[in-house]
C-alpha cells in the first residue's frame, strides 16, 4: 500500500484521540454550565455556543462544539508547527538572515503589545517564505460542482481536484528562483503578482483557513521571541526530507543545534 492510502486508527491513536476529546468536552461542559447559571465570559466560546444558525435557528450541542474545538485544536497547532519548525530551520541555513531576525526582535519591549507586529516586517516575510517553500497544507481536495474545462480537459462534475501550494508556490513560470530562500522578494513587486497568482498557504475562498490572520501574528511573533533568546545551527549530516503526512513534516524530524543567544 503506498504510505498515503488510508488505513484504520491503531489502539494508541484511538486512546489518545478519546483522551484528546475528553479534556474538550470537560471545558465545553463547564461553559455550557456557565452559560445555563449567567454567569460565562462575553467571549468567542460563549459567541459561538449561544449563537443561533439564521437558517435553522439551532444552537450547537455539546457533540457539536467538541468536533468544532478539536477541529480547531488540529488545524490550529500542527500548521503552525510545521511552518515553524521550517522556518527556524531556514534561519539556521542562512545565519546572516537569522541576524536580521535577531536584530528586529531586540527592538521589541517588554511587556509585548500589538505594536510589536510593527516592528517586525523582516520576520515576517521570513515566515512568508517558509510558508512559500514549505506550505503547511502541501495540497487539498476539492470536488467539481459543475462541468469544467480546465486548460483544454473537460473535467465532470463531482470530479476530485487535487490542489497543490507546493507545486504552485515553486512553480518557475510564476515565481522568480522558486527554489530559492530570499525573504526579501516579499518587498519586490514581482513577488506581489506571483502571489495574487500563485500562493496559497492559507486556501482560497469561501472555505479559506479562517485561522490565517492568527498564524501570521503568532508566527512571525514566536520566531521573533525565540530567535531573541536562542540561535539555531544546522546539524551535520541532517538533512531534513520533507514528507507530506496531513503536513509537511520532516522524514526523520528537523535537527538543529540550540545555544543561547548572547546580548549583543
Ligand atoms: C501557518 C498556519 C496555518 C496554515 C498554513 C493553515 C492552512 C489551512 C488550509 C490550507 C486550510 C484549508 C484546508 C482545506 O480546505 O482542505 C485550512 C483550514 C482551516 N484552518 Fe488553517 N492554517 C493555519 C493555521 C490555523 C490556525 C492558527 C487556526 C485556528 C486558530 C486554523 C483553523 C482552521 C480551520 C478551522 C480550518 C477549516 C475551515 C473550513 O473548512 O471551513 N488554521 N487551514
């Protein structure tokens, strides 16, 4: 069978996927709780659970927000994971870009604000050509709902449409040396064309990760803080393999050697 033919759940994942659902439906239970007493906090949690659908009028059930919750859960940490992962192992390949990381992230204050985003615009097109080279979501599935002909083929409805950022992203009809690490392509205007055109990280449309905003505040702002505190050093002889599982993953993990970083 080839590695990415689905396959039955074993033991272990069952159990931690169960353990994984009970810790969410203790938290979704006590709001629920709060909600029924008056006495939960106005936030997105409470948003969400009592608002109703404007076509059915129905709230969400417990079962209801614990799927929504893991969703989340998933989507929201093995994506960002990922990304960083590959972007801290970008910095350790290109130590003169990591300085200029290093560099932004000592302009940020303690307590953080907002206002960091600022200041951290190099970070950030770093993270944006992590996510360029290594999209998180190599490709996604969508099905036809009409017939099309896309580039001479006619394709039926109810057809299955692979997408692939990994191959767009690195595509060199569209993008300037698609292979290359060079964040600083973000601020050229070749690079804004090829991304309206060609840079998916996020998907695109009405199911589009609704996520996105966040990850490109918490990304760029963790590589930030870590790169404040620590330097990373590629290791010898470990080359990461990127795999697709669900993400892009590394085949034997991502080596890298972590020291502290001295104040300059
Ligand atoms: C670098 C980080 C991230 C990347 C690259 C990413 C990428 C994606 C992509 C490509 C999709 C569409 C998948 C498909 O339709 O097949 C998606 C969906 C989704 N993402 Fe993200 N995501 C990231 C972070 C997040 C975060 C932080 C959250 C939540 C806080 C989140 C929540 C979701 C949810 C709930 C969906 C499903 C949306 C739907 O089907 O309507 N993601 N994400």
């Amino acid at each position: 069978m080839p590695r990415w033919f689905p396959r039955f759940h074993s033991r272990r994942t069952k159990q931690t996927a169960e353990k994984i659902r009970g810790l969410i439906r203790q938290l979704t239970e006590a709001r629920v709780a709060e909600i029924a007493a008056g006495t939960a906090p106005d936030d997105l949690a409470t948003k969400i659970m009592t608002t109703a659908d404007p076509q059915t009028g129905k709230v969400f059930g417990t079962e209801d927000m614990i799927d929504q919750v893991a969703i989340f859960f998933l989507a929201g940490h093995e994506t960002s994971a990922s990304a960083l992962g590959w972007a801290l192992y970008m910095l350790a390949m290109y130590p003169d870009v990591q300085d200029r990381v290093a560099a932004e992230a000592m302009t940020l204050d303690d307590p953080l604000e907002f206002t960091a985003m600022g200041k951290l615009k190099f970070t950030r097109d770093v993270f944006r050509e992590t996510l360029r080279l290594y999209p998180p979501v190599p490709m996604m599935v969508r099905e036809n709902t009409c017939p099309e002909t896309f580039r001479g083929r006619d394709v039926a409805k109810g057809a299955q449409i692979v997408l692939s950022p990994w191959h767009l992203q690195r595509h060199e009809r569209i993008w300037d040396w698609p292979d290359e690490f060079d964040p600083d392509r973000w601020q050229g205007e070749a690079a804004k064309t090829s991304a309206r055109d060609a840079f998916l990280p996020f998907s695109a449309g009405p199911r589009v990760c609704p996520g996105a905003g966040f990850a490109m505040v918490e990304g760029p702002l963790l590589l930030a803080l870590l790169i404040q505190k620590f330097c990373f050093a590629t290791v010898a002889g470990r080359v990461p393999v990127p795999v697709a599982h669900l993400t892009v993953r590394a085949k034997d993990g991502i080596w890298m050697d972590v020291s502290l970083r001295r104040s300059p």
